[in-house]
C-alpha cells in the first residue's frame, strides 16, 4: 500500500505525473463548481428564507432592540424582517451567539448572507492552512490552495456555506486549540475550546477530557471562557431570556428535533427504531415508520446508547498517549452524542481524517486500516450526497414519494444514517491506531 501510495505521489513517471496533474484539475474544477453553486444559491431570493444565518441576525436585532432573542423566530422575523414561513420554535443557539451576532447588524439583512460567507472563506482558508501546518509542522501554502479547493468540493462544505451555520468555525477554533496543544500552550488551546463551547454547548465533552487527564490549566482556560462569554451575554441580555435559553429553549430543542429524520445522531436512534422518523416543520422531506412501535421506549434507548458511547468514548480517549488521535476522537464523540447533529456537522471530522491520514503517513500505510480509511474518506466526501437519490430510486421515485407524502420504508431510511456509522467507523479506527501506538511505545520501554 505504502508503494502504490508513493508512486502516486511522489513518482516521476510521465504516466503518474500526467494522473497528478489530471486529478489535481478536478480537485480545482469541483472546487469552482461547487463554489459557483454556493454563489448562485446566495444571490437567489427564494432561498433567501433558508438560509440559518438569519436567525443570529434576529437573535442580534432582538438583542439590541429590548426584545427577548428567545421568542419563537417566525414572532421575530415577523418584527424585523417581515411575515413569512419560518421557524415556530426559539432560537437553537446560546445566548452568546446573540452578542457574537451584533456585528451583523451594521449591514442590511439582505447583505448579512454575503458577509458571513466571506467570513466562512476565511475560517475555510484559516482550517486548511492548519491543516498543513499539522501535516508539515510549517505552512505550506501550496497544500493550503489545493487543500481549499478540495474542501469546497465536499458537498458538506456548499451546505454548510448555504445555510450560514457554524460549523466551519468550530471545525478552524478545534483545529487551533489542536495546534495549541500540541506546542504545550495550554491556555490559549482552553481559551479556543471555551470559545467553542460558547458559542455551540456540542463541544462540551472536551471539558470532561481534559478532566479526567487532569489536565489543569486547559480546563481552567476553557472553563471559565466559557463562562465568561456567557456572563457577558447574560449582562447583554438580562437574566430572564438568559435563563429562559438554559432551562427551557435547549430541552424544547431537544423534543422538537429527537425524532427528525435528517438528525443524525446516536441520540436520534431509539426514536427511529421505536417511534419513526418525521421530516422538519418547514421541508418536505421523508417520513418513516419505526421498526417497533414502542414510543415509551425510546427515548431510554436513545439515553443509553448515547451515555454509553459517551462514557467508553471519554475513557478509551484517555488512555491514549497520542495527543492527535485522542483529540480526534473527541471530536468524532462531539458529532456522535449531540443530541441534534445536521450532516454538515460532519464537516468537522475533517480533523479526524486529517490526523488519520498523518498516523498512517507515519506507519508505512498499512494495508488494512489504509483500505479502510479510504473508503471512510470517500464515502464522506463522494457517496454520502446520493444517499437522497438512493432512497428514491428503492421507494418508486419522486413522483410517488411526492404521492405518498414522501413516506419511505423502514429499512431504506437506515440510509440516511450512512454518515455516523462512518462517523462510528473512522472513531474506532482512530482508537485501534492509537492503541497500537500505546503498546509498541510500552514494548520500546
């Protein structure tokens, strides 16, 4: 595996130098495609209401207005931006979010979308200059190009650069405080991470981690930024839509979304398994029955299985010696257990992949686990985006789905969970890698 790997590398054989060049171009050519749609999308105005990047903007003009950014988002788009179908239920983000937001506002609504995809740009160049700095210990701005490229080919990417989420930005913040700790810079790694969890709670299990290594200093610093940033969203905002936010709106999201069919997380499973899968209020998308119905079963299902894959993911992570292979692991526990995860929060695991490829880099590509992480990574970046298309094809097409109000059966809807059974795939061989790591460090003692 390690030769055919070098050769398409590194071999100066006209024939390989011409695959190079050849692949190289459709890495670039996919990359301006799919940048191309991104823009088409954003300057079209029926996708105006789409996109998720206007609930910060009505978190912030709520904000700055004196009104509650927690009332019900189609309440306030119907203040501030105009009547129209939109979201029923509060604001999913915390209350931070609202004061990160404000700057948003210097700009009119229509032009918010155009500013926050230059920002995405941004933190995507930031990510993959980091990216060969991890590889390389250096930035190497060649890879950075081809590396920005590349990503804005993952269909992920164009997802999550529509609908304005934050996932790229969580994905460069990780990636830093990865960097960070591994030059020993405690603090500035825990003031990243406490970012992060202020601005999604999704990355609170890193907190836990750095716990149970007893790891101090990069607790502290990301303990008390996270707190820090809440207490100045709570003088922002008062205490009541403060509290509102922690009490009430983060369990309402939870309900709202366990048993959407598009949440692919391992708390959506019991309620696939026991209660169905339902599409979002505001799309027209599959609906599936359960395998059982048994809806009282579910949501113990779901606790369990989330709780278990938590707790044995956070032990297994600490034992390991390997600062990358550990902090990847983390990150795919972050995506497996929210309680909600959209697919283009898999943009994340971009560092799993990254630090996977480095450790095999490192060992000669062994066969095995290189067969299988390719067909993890390609599977992420190539198949998972015909998963829709699949499903129509095994349930009549969309003409009948469309005729049966886009009900689809059990078994085909197991698809759509393609993505955490790679997410699951590429943890445990991450944990196998750097388990292997452990023993033969303990044999060289």
């Amino acid at each position: 595996m390690r030769q055919i790997i070098d050769n398409l590398i590194r071999s100066k054989a006209p024939l390989m130098v011409v695959l190079r060049y050849v692949l190289l171009a459709l890495v670039v050519l996919m990359g301006v495609a799919r940048l191309r749609i991104i823009l088409i999308l954003l300057f079209s105005p029926e996708t105006y209401h789409e996109r998720d990047i206007l609930t910060e903007y009505l978190m912030a003009k709520a904000l700055i207005s004196g009104v509650n950014p927690y009332l019900p988002l189609d309440e306030l788009a119907q203040m501030f931006v105009g009547k129209f179908s939109f979201f029923t239920h509060p604001a999913p983000y915390p209350p931070f979010v609202a004061i990160m937001s404000i700057p948003l506002l210097w700009f009119r609504n229509n032009q918010t979308f155009i500013v926050w995809f230059i920002f995405e740009l941004v933190c995507l160049a930031a990510l993959a200059c980091m990216l060969t700095v991890l590889w390389k210990d250096r930035l190497d701005w060649v890879w950075a190009i081809i590396i920005i490229f590349l990503l804005l080919a993952w269909y992920l990417v164009m997802v999550e650069i529509f609908f304005g989420q934050l996932s790229i930005l969580l994905s460069a913040l990780l990636m830093a405080a990865l960097l960070a700790l591994r030059k020993d810079n405690r603090i500035l790694a825990g003031v990243l991470i406490g970012l992060s969890v202020a601005i999604k709670m999704i990355t609170w299990p890193l907190l836990i981690y750095f716990a149970l290594k007893k790891d101090w200093r990069t607790l502290l610093a990301s303990s008390f930024t996270a707190i820090g940033l809440n207490l100045v969203a709570l003088v922002g905002m008062g205490i009541d839509p403060f509290m509102d936010y922690y009490l009430r709106v983060t369990t309402q999201m939870v309900v709202f979304y366990q048993g959407v069919i598009s949440n692919i997380s391992l708390w959506s499973i019991g309620f696939r398994l026991f209660e169905g899968d339902k599409p979002t209020s505001l799309d027209k998308y599959f609906n599936a029955p359960p395998l059982i119905n048994l809806p009282g079963i579910a949501p113990f299902f779901s606790a369990g299985l989330t709780a278990t894959f938590l707790i044995a993911g956070l032990l297994w992570a600490t034992k390991l010696k390997d600062l990358d292979i550990a902090f990847s692991v983390l990150v795919c526990i972050i995506i497996a257990v929210s309680p909600i995860s959209w697919n283009h929060y898999y943009v994340m695991i971009i560092i799993g992949l990254a630090v996977m490829w480095l450790t095999l880099s490192k060992h000669s590509f062994p066969a095995y686990k290189t067969l299988i992480f390719l067909i993890i990574s390609l599977m992420f970046f190539l198949g998972n985006n015909q998963i829709d298309d699949i499903i129509f094809l095994l349930n009549g097409g969309k003409d009948l789905l469309r005729a049966h109000e886009y009900q689809i059966t059990f078994t085909s809807s197991l698809l759509i969970c393609l993505p955490l059974v790679e997410l699951l795939g590429l943890t445990l061989l991450l944990l196998n890698t750097g388990s292997t790591k452990n023993e033969l460090e303990i044999k060289k003692g």
